[in-house]
C-alpha cells in the first residue's frame, strides 16, 4: 500500500509551512496533498505558493496533488478553484461537488476527496466515468461498507482511507472560532493561528468532545488506524492517508511506513504513536460503531 500525506488543516505560519513541507521531502510518503481546503481568510500561502511547493516534492521523487476547498462561499473562492482545475501541471483532489464539475468538464483526472459524499457504488462508477482516478473514502464509513462499494469498484480506481488525525466531521458558513472569542467572522483577527491543531471543546463532564478549527468541526480525539493496516491491505486499500499535525508528523509517517512494510511490529508502533498523539485515540466509525469509541486497543487488551 502506499502512504499519502493528507492537506494541512490547520492556519499555520507562512515560514512553517515551508520548513514542513522540507522535512516532508524527505519522509517515507508517496503523495503529499497540498492547499488551502479549510478557509479561505487564511493567506499566509497563496496558489502561487502551493505549486512552488508541490513541485519541490515533485522533484524529491512525491505525487503531489492539490486540494480544493471544501465549501466555497464567494466569487474569489471560485477563482481560486478554476486556478487549480487548470492548473495544467499537478492533479487535483476535489473536495467540492462544483469542483468535481470543472475538473470534469476540463476532461482532467482527478482524486475524489472524502468530502465528496461517496456511499454507493452508482456514485463511484459515475465519479469514474467523468475521470476519477482515485476515491477518499468517507470518515465516517465503516469497513463493511467500504468491502460492499469494492465489490462492485470500477476498473482502476484507486480506494484511499483517511487513517490518522483528527476526523474532519463538518463545515459551515459560520466560523466557530472566531464566535468563541466573540468575534465576527470577517474580523476574525486570525485567532486560528493561535491553535496549531485546533482548539478542544469538552463535556460538562470534562471529556474531550470536539476540535473547533475555524469554519470546520473536528473530533477531539485522533482518529488512529494504525493498527488496522493489515485489515485495510486484504479489503484491496490502496492508500492510507495520514492528516497533517504540528509536531511529530515525519515521524507518524515513518512508524505507518515501518509497521505496513513489517520491519515494526503493529504493537510496538501503536505504543510509539500513542506518545506523539495530541489527545486519545479513537476508531470507531471504522468498526461501525460511535466515532469517539476505541475498539482496536480495547480488543487488544481483553486479548491479552
């Protein structure tokens, strides 16, 4: 299987971005997904900058893919997507239904992004006619739905999972952050930049519940799949994808790499990865069970 780095979900700072993506290059991924697909206020890079980018990751021997916005909201939104539809250099991962209708109408190939809603085999086949290469499978689809749309999966279309991260669950046109801090949008003074992996919400009980992260909601806890490699490897997975985090991402990628390709044992990297997490983990949509449940260790432990 191959390793995919998912986007930046996060503001962060123009020159972390860069030093990010330079300690990428030289990490055990595949393909690296590149762009703005959260907010469009956040313009620290600009397309300019994530093609410099990507093709510096091209150069280190990386797919690199541009990702779309996932909710767009203005006419200079739509600029920017028509930018990178025709962009004419890198493929494209479209998060947007309306993206999904430019990059078709260019007759380019394309990545279907897990926020395209894909939960049937009749919307991957048609997502396959108008050029799709690869699907991301919803977050919250569980393995037995995802074994039902391979069965009837078309010809050379690419399945990839979103493996680890904390789970993009929604968007809206109100941005959450900035209302916690009593602020409109439009004056948001960027206070996402002070929340490098979002900003946690917990229960009246005190148990972490959600990640606010501008205009997207997150689950607080890290979706964690490590331990499901080999589960995802005889379902005829493709790619895992794992979501960017401010610290520790080079080496998350390096303990998947190690435990896919066996030289690390499932067990050893789950204890490693669990150091480097910023909250506990979760994988309960994987299982068809709640999202915030963690069946993996939880089956480990009774086992042993």
């Amino acid at each position: 299987m191959k390793l995919a780095l998912g986007p930046i979900l996060y503001y962060w700072e123009r020159d972390t971005v860069f030093n990010f993506y330079d300690e990428i290059a030289a990490s055990p991924v595949d393909i690296v997904y590149l762009g703005e697909t959260v907010c469009s206020r956040r313009h620290t890079l600009r397309t300019e900058d994530w093609l410099e980018i990507a093709g510096q990751l091209a150069a280190a021997g990386k797919e690199a893919v541009l990702s779309s916005q996932a909710l767009i909201e203005s006419e200079s939104d739509l600029k920017t997507l028509r930018r990178l539809a025709g962009n004419g250099a890198f493929a494209v991962e479209a998060n947007d239904i309306g993206a999904v209708r430019l990059l078709a109408a260019a007759q380019a190939s394309f990545v279907a992004g897990p926020h395209v809603n894909t939960y049937n085999p009749q919307t991957l086949a048609l997502l396959a006619e108008i050029g799709a290469k690869r699907w991301v499978m919803p977050v919250e689809m569980s393995r037995a739905a995802l074994v039902h749309m391979l069965a009837a999966r078309p010809h050379g279309m690419e399945t990839e999972v979103f493996a680890y991260g904390r789970l993009p669950l929604a968007f809206s046109a109100r941005c959450f952050t900035a209302r916690h801090f009593n602020l409109p949008k439009d004056d948001c003074q960027f206070r996402c930049l002070d929340y490098a992996n979002g900003l946690s919400l917990k229960t009246r009980e005190g148990q972490p519940f959600l990640a606010l992260n501008g205009i997207q909601t997150q689950s607080a806890s890290v979706y964690n799949l490590l331990g499901e490699t080999a589960s995802m490897r005889d379902t005829g997975v493709d790619i895992v994808r794992v979501s960017p985090q401010a610290f520790h991402t080079a080496k998350i990628l390096k303990l998947f790499r190690d435990a896919m390709d066996g030289p690390l044992p499932v067990e050893s990297a789950l204890q490693q990865i669990a150091k480097l997490m910023p909250d506990q983990a979760c994988d309960g949509y994987w299982h068809g069970r709640p999202g915030i449940e963690q069946s993996y260790l939880a089956s480990a432990e009774g086992a042993s």
